[in-house]
C-alpha cells in the first residue's frame, strides 16, 4: 500500500466529516503532513497545529520547500479553533503514541487550553502503536470514546502505511549499495540481529564482516578494516536526569525510588537531660499510617529501654540516634516482613 492510497482516504475523510478533525500522526512524516495540509486546503479546512514538534517540523518543511500552502491556511493553535465553522477545520497535532504531555491526549483528557473536544468531532490516529506504547494509547482512546467523539484508526481504514522498509526492499537497498561491511543501526537488539541475519543468509555477507553495536561500544574504521570497540575502547553511556533543567545526580534518584519502594519512618524523641518524655513517630508512604497500630505500640516498647540503656550524657546525641536506628531498621524488616528496608531517620531533641 502507498502513501497515494493513504492521501486519498484522509481526504475521503476530510470530505465526509460533518464536524471538525483532529488529526495525530508522526509530526515527522513530513510527506504525509503536507499532503494532509494539501487535502485540507482543497476542502477549505484551516489547518490549526497544535503540539511544538508539528510546529517546529512543519516550519522546517515550509523554509525548506517541502510544504507548499497558502499563508491563511497553516496556523497556530488558538481560540479560534472553537469559533470558526466545525466543518471548516482540521486540527493537525501530535499524540499518536499516547506521550503523556502530548496535544491529544491533552485533548482527551479536557485539559488542552484551546480545543474541548464535542461529539460531533472526529478523531483521526493516522499511525500505528509503537510495540511498547499499546497502554498509553489505550488510555487516550478510553478518555476520547468517554468524550463521544468518532475515532478511525488504521483498524477501520487505510490511513497508515509503515514507513519501516520489508525485507525485499532491505535487500534491495543493501545490494544496491554494496557495501564491504554490514552494520544494522535501527531498531530494538532482536531487529538488528534480523536484518544482519537477513544479509548474511539471503545476501551472502560474513558474519565475520557484519556488526552489531550496543550503547557507548560502536565500531572503528581505518585502513585495517572495521571492527567492534573494544571494552577498554567503550564510550561511558548512562542515562542523564533533568528536573528544572538541571541536571540530578543518580544517587538522587535511587533515593526517589527507596522512597517510593518503602516509605519513610521518622522518629523524634524527645529528652531532658537523659529523661525520655515522648516518641513521636511520622510515617511517609509508610506501610503502617494509623498511630493506634499494635506496629507503634511494639516500636514503644523497643525504643524505650533501648534509650535508658544507650542514653550517656557523655556520648554525642548522634551516637545514641544511629544505634536505635539500627535497631528499629532491624525490628521493621522482621516484624512487618518486608524484603526492602523503609529509610527511618531517628532524631533525638
């Protein structure tokens, strides 16, 4: 099927509809997107874009040539996509995959600034899932079919082709090209080995001269040949955190997820001159939350002797606080039987 196919039934569509159009595809298929502004333009649809990789991609394409319109027909989300003619708009945004802060599923969810999504509405998922984004999209189609909207996808008709090349044509392209060595560089670890499978078994290449790189470990080239780095040669890859952007150390993010794992456990007691007069205890995502649990009421009774028998004016307080926080690490595990310790912080005041 080829993309000429797909034209003609997005514009079927575009035709047909009784409503507006809200459109989700690939911001980067930069062919199909100016056919589809093409379309619309033919059905006197304003074409509004709504998500900052369209924005950013279409503009590309139209300083480049690739997107040839008129300058009415192209604009930027905004309220005028709720107060012109329904039947004479087509919204043009990202969200195919269900990406979380994407314009659709903004859309889906009532909380786009500009477009509040009616039944007359038609929601079109020019795409297919990426293996691995099946949940997120479902989601989205659960919040847009609460909506009442009408939704066509690639399912009910042929408004998406892959734009990924099958083997006759891999084969094709690698023979065409005829190169010496053989290195597959798109795709999940399984894929890459496929299609270097693919070369060896139906192309007649070597293993020997076909190479699959990971993270950080590519291959060298020089006049010797080309080869796999080696371990000592290895490039450090790992992945890298912004929050604010700036970036967050990792030992900060193991911490978010021991917090997120276990909880917090913090215990404050309160002294004078040795005397204990209270234990206060604040759990945070804690396992046990209700301050009358039989769990408190145990933690009392270990705490209590344990500070008559650690207490020493002479000692630092944070010797006294990290050996009952040893103690308490210890009784949570065995008493709540837990397999990941909570972080308990013990604070003696």
């Amino acid at each position: 099927m080829s993309e000429t196919i797909i034209k003609e039934n997005l514009q079927k569509i575009l035709e047909d509809a009784t409503g507006r159009v809200v459109l989700a595809t690939f911001s980067s298929n930069v062919g199909r997107v100016s056919k589809l502004i093409e379309s619309a333009e033919k059905c006197g649809r304003t074409v509004f874009l709504a998500g900052r990789s369209m924005e950013r991609n279409i503009t590309i394409a139209r300083n480049l040539n690739f997107l040839k319109c008129k300058e009415r027909t192209l604009q930027r989300i905004s309220p005028k996509v709720d107060q012109m003619d329904p039947k004479k708009v087509l919204v043009l945004c990202t969200g195919s995959q269900g990406e979380e802060l994407a314009a659709l599923t903004r859309m889906a969810k009532g909380q786009h600034k500009f477009v509040k999504l009616k039944k007359e509405d038609t929601i079109v998922f020019s795409s297919s899932p990426i293996p691995g984004n099946e949940r997120p999209i479902s989601g989205v189609l659960d919040n847009l079919l609460e909506k009442g909207v009408k939704i066509i996808d690639n399912k009910l008709m042929d408004i998406h082709v892959s734009g990924h090349g099958h083997a006759e044509e891999l084969k094709l392209m690698t023979a065409l090209l005829n190169p010496k060595f053989f290195v597959p560089i798109h795709g999940e670890v399984h894929m890459r080995y496929g299609h270097r499978d693919l070369a060896v078994r139906e192309l007649g290449y070597k293993e020997d001269d076909c190479f699959i790189m990971k993270n950080g470990r590519g291959v060298v080239l020089n006049d010797r040949g080309c080869r796999l780095m080696t371990e000592k040669e290895k490039i450090k890859s790992q992945h890298n955190y912004i929050q604010e952007r700036k970036p967050l150390a990792l030992a900060t993010v193991e911490e978010r997820k021991h917090l997120s794992d276990s909880g917090v456990l913090l215990i404050q007691i309160d002294q004078d001159k040795g005397k204990l007069k209270s234990i206060n205890y604040r759990p945070l995502g804690f396992l046990v939350t209700d301050k009358k649990d039989s769990f408190f009421q145990e933690l009392d009774k270990l705490i209590k002797p344990l500070w008559a028998k650690a207490y020493d004016a002479s000692r630092p307080t944070s010797a006294v606080e990290k050996q009952i926080k040893e103690r308490v690490d210890h009784f949570i595990l065995k008493f709540l039987n837990l397999r990941t310790d909570p972080i308990v912080e013990v604070v003696v005041c």
